[in-house]
C-alpha cells in the first residue's frame, strides 16, 4: 500500500529527499590539529586555524577522508578519485572565517544505493546522490546575556560528511526506515556515531507534494531536525501545509523552514533571504584531494561484514527467517552476542530466545546488549541444558529468570533447585495413571471424540511433576494409556 | 562556426546586492563607479569565451601537486588565551557578539 494524503481536490503523493549530516568519528579536526572530541571547556579544542586568524593554513586529515570513503563503499556508492574543496560563502557569528570549507561540484562520493525494508516486508532502493566532507560551525548560545550572544568554537572545524538522498521517499516510514538503515551502516563502519540526541547525525528534509503522475512541485527545506520521529512529524505536517496552499489556489515558496516538535508545524526562516547564495568557488588554499585506487581498494577490504550481508548470511547460515536475521543485524554488538550462542547449537532456538526473552529482559532492566546481565556464553550455556534434556523449555523460562537475578550458571541453579527434568518412566507413567484416575469423567469425554482435551491431561501431569517432566515422554505416555 | 556571446552587464541592483552580500556598506552615490569598474572586470574575463573548449573534459583544479594531508593525531588547540586575544568583548572562555535574533 503505497501511502498518500487526502486533500479536497483527491490524492496527494509526497515525495521526499534527506540531507543527512554525520560527525565523522576522527582525533582530530578535518583542517586543523585540534581536538574533535565533544565537550572540552568551552574554547579549548581550537586552534587559530579553527578560529579564522589571518594567514592560517588548512592541512587535510588524511583518516577524514579514509571514513569519508569507508562510508561511500558502505553505500555502495561510486568513489571519486579526484575531488576538491570550495568555499561556501555565508556571514554568521559562529563561522569565524565567513566561509564554510566544503564539496561542492566534485564531491568525493557520487551515486550510491541504500536497501530499506518497511513493516510489511516491502524492500526498496533509496538512492544517494552524493557524499561530500564539509566543516562543522561553531555553537551559538542566546540566553546566556540580554544583549549579547556567546560563541564556542570547540564544534568549528570538524568534519562532516553530508549524505544526500535523491527525492525516492514516499511515506514518513520510509523516511524513518532510510535514517535507521544508514545510521546502522554508519555505526557498522565506525565512521560515526549516529548519535541525533547529541547532535551527531541531523537532517535536513526536502519535501514536496504532488498528485499522481505529475512532475515535482516546489519543495521546501526543513533544517536541522535532530531525531527520526521529528522527521517523520515534520514530512506529514509540511506535505499537509503544502496540499491546503495548493488547495486554496496558492503556490508553495522554495523556501527554508524550522519544524517546531512542540506546536507541531513548520514555520518559515525568512531571516535568510540571501541564505542560499553562497558564491561557491574552489579554495584556494587547497588543492584537489586526488586519491588512488589502491587505497580505496585497501580501505574496502578493511570494511566489517555490512548489515545486509551479514543479514543474508544469517539466514543461509542459521535457516532462520529473514525478519528475525534483520532484528539481530540491527546493531553489530547484538549480531556478535547472537553468533556466540548459536555457535554450536540449535541456532534457530538461540535466534528465539535471544529475540525474545533476552530483548525482553533488556527492556525491564533498561540495559542493552553491551551490559546485558547475562552473557552469551551464560545463555549458550543454558541451552546446552534444554538441547541435552536436562531441563525442558518451560524449566527454562524459570532458570532463565533465576540467572537474570542471580547471575548464577543455568547448571548452578538446576542443581541449586532440584530442576532436572524427569526422564524415567516408571514416575511419568504413575503421575498419568494418577491423572486419569482423578478424571475418570473426562477421560470419557476424550474417548467420545473431545480431542481437545488431550492438552488438559498434558498439563494435568506436568502439573502433578512440578513441571519437570520431559513434554514429549509424557505425550507418548498419555497416547498408550488413552 | 560563428561564435556570438553576449557581454554581461551589471546593473545598480546587482551591484547593491553584491554589496549586501558581502556586508559593505556603499553610498548610492558610489554605485555608478563601482558598476564600472566590475563591469570592467567582467569584461576582461569575458576574453576566456574566445578559447575553444569543445571536446576538452573539465579540469578540475589547476595544480599538479598532490594535496598535502596530516595524520588523524591531536597537535594543536588547548590555546585559548591566543584564540580570544584579538575577541574586542570577550566574556569568561567565550566569544561574544552582539545578540543574534533567529
């Protein structure tokens, strides 16, 4: 089902396209030897470079570009060998040099692809137009005095990359499913953190509207809004602003505007009237950036396994389905505790309980994998119980609640327990004759055709044995006497 | 072939804008010399339409020495005494301008 918006005229189609800015994962600066980490004092990780002091040189870090490329391989984009840095002109209080050093008509990156999967199982290719490094700005703060605004430039000068999508978005959902699934890739290549909270990926949202079968109609910019349900907010409410301007016979401006989560509108930035001249031309204090083959050759085969390879492997490998294979791919940490338990065992049983009792367990206790209070090797350990019979599935739930409390070794807490499951058939034989006996009524109800009953006696005599009987020995106990 | 091109010409607004742009304050007064004198500029560089570049691929910067590149190591900052020396209203570790009104 393709998603559409109803307008009084008919049906409205969106069409959508992210600006995604990353904080790329570096030591140091992209042009200057400073300090890239967050949260110094304010003013310290700065150089005079960083600060725009005359006669300063920008000298490129060279792991800058080594992500930037990492990245592209990871979008299984085309790698430029040539490319080159411009200047991008604008005059604000926290860009100390009045110009911001970026990529602009020779990106390093050109066209790539990202693989998304929605809800109903729909796989579609979003397509990336380009990536290119820019510098970070510096941060502003308005309400530290009445009449005057305060700069830090710790943030000037790092580097970003700007990930640009071609406008293939249809729905707020697959806008949400296209920042997941490059944040997953981008934290999978440790190229960046993915971090929209502190500010480390953001995007800028270009969103237009447009009944079926037309061309596209003007679009508008939605800057900077920091986590992906605000971009998902932020398409449905401009897409519905533009469908009531063109409704009522208006037409909608190419414009910047601000989403505003609390009031839930867009509203327009017209401050910036000459925000988008910004008399690009190429630094001259750089030279194109001309790289080899061989070390992007080298870079890629220094790349970890991709979240959809690793994906597909998991299917092949493990014969478990491909939603669940997506689930444990979701972050590299959870893909490697996964592989740990199914190493060796019942993979398919280790995919269900790690998606389902380890993730709830994780959830009540607001850990995650990382600090999970029990180990994959714990956990394997555990199965190891239920594969060789020493406990069965139901006993399991119970150790498995014991070892979230306890921290204890499944065996340790069998032992500690009397938990062994019931193997001998002399006890399951007697707890059934026991059963039947005390039910003698429904006994003859199961024999007048009430198959449904057979679960009855089942629980009836797991009951009786504290739920340490072996399930299938009582199953084939409670035919032969029935 | 016939080559026509035509010349590009500035007009005041133009001029007025460029100014904007570049945060110069100009007198209405200077905005005829200024229009001479970068129409004359532009009219120099016009020259380049004469070269005849069909065919030839774009180029994409001019140098042909490699770009010179630092390793991802942290040698600088922690200056802050020099980065705010010529600030003209410094407060505490900050920079301060006059306010900016989004």
């Amino acid at each position: 089902m393709s998603y559409t918006l109803e307008g009084r005229t008919g049906t409205w189609e969106i069409v959508v396209g992210l600006e995604v800015h990353a904080q790329v994962i570096s030591h140091s600066k992209l042009f200057s030897g400073a300090s890239a980490s967050y949260g110094g004092e304010p003013n310290t990780h700065v150089s005079l470079v960083d600060a725009g002091f005359p006669g300063m040189l920008p000298v490129l870090n060279q792991e800058c570009v080594a992500q930037a490329i990492r990245t592209g391989l990871g979008l299984r984009a085309r790698i430029n060998l040539e490319s080159r840095f411009d200047r991008k002109n604008y005059f604000y209080a926290d860009l100390p040099t009045g110009y911001q050093i970026s990529q602009f008509t020779h990106p390093i990156v050109g066209e790539g692809t990202v693989e998304i999967e929605l809800a109903d199982g729909t796989v579609r290719h979003i397509g990336i137009t380009r990536l290119h490094m820019e510098q970070d700005a510096g941060k502003s703060m308005h309400d530290q005095d009445p009449a005057r605004s305060f700069i830090d430039l710790n943030r000037a000068g790092v580097a970003l990359m700007e990930i640009v999508s071609e406008p293939d978005i249809r729905s707020p959902e697959e806008a949400g499913a296209y920042l997941r699934k490059l944040r997953q890739i981008l934290r999978y290549l440790g190229t960046c953190d993915g971090n929209m909270e502190e500010g480390s990926m953001r995007a800028d949202v270009n969103v237009s509207v447009r009944k079926a079968g037309e061309p596209f109609r003007t679009r508008c910019e939605i800057k900077n809004v920091n986590s992906i349900r605000y971009v998902m907010h932020a398409i449905e409410v401009e897409a519905t602003r533009q469908i009531e301007v063109w409704e009522e016979g208006g037409e909608v401006d190419q414009e910047t505007r601000l989403f505003d989560p609390a009031r839930n509108e867009t509203r327009s930035l017209r401050s910036k009237e000459d925000a988008h001249d910004y008399r690009y031309f190429p630094d001259p204090d750089l030279l194109p950036l001309v790289v080899e083959q061989a070390w992007v050759d080298e870079l890629e085969r220094g790349l970890p396994e991709l979240p959809d390879d690793k994906r597909d492997r998991f299917v092949r490998q493990y014969g478990i389905p491909r939603y669940d294979a997506s689930v444990l791919v979701a972050e590299q940490a959870i893909a490697d505790y996964y592989e740990e338990v199914a190493k060796g065992r019942d993979a398919r049983l280790a995919a269900n309980w790690v998606t389902g009792d380890l993730f709830g367990a994780l959830n009540r206790t607001g850990r995650t994998i990382t600090d999970s209070p029990i180990s994959a090797q714990a956990l394997g350990g555990m199965l190891d119980l239920v594969s060789d019979k020493t406990i069965n599935g139901k006993i399991a739930k119970e150790v498995f609640e014991d070892m979230l409390e306890t921290g204890d070794s499944a065996a340790a807490i069998v032992e500690r327990k009397g938990l062994k499951q019931v193997t001998d058939t002399g006890a399951i034989d007697a707890a059934v004759a026991d059963v039947l006996a005390r039910n003698a009524d429904k006994v003859e109800e199961y024999r007048g055709g009430k198959d449904r009953l057979f679960g009855f006696f089942v629980g009836q005599v797991m009951k009786a044995m504290a739920g340490k009987a072996n399930p299938a020995m009582v199953n084939e106990a409670l035919k032969k006497v029935l | 072939m016939m080559e026509s091109y035509c010349f590009m010409s500035l007009d005041p607004a133009t001029v007025r804008r460029i100014a904007r742009l570049a945060r110069i304050g100009i007198d209405e007064s200077d905005v005829p010399a200024l229009q001479g004198e970068l129409n004359g500029i532009l009219g120099w560089v016009e020259q380049l339409n004469e070269v005849d570049v069909e065919g030839v691929t774009p180029m994409v910067g001019t140098g042909h020495a490699a770009l010179r590149t630092r390793p991802d190591v942290v040698t600088d900052g922690n200056c802050r005494e020099a980065v705010l020396s010529n600030a003209p209203d410094a407060v505490g570790p900050f920079y301060t301008v006059p306010k900016v009104v989004e």
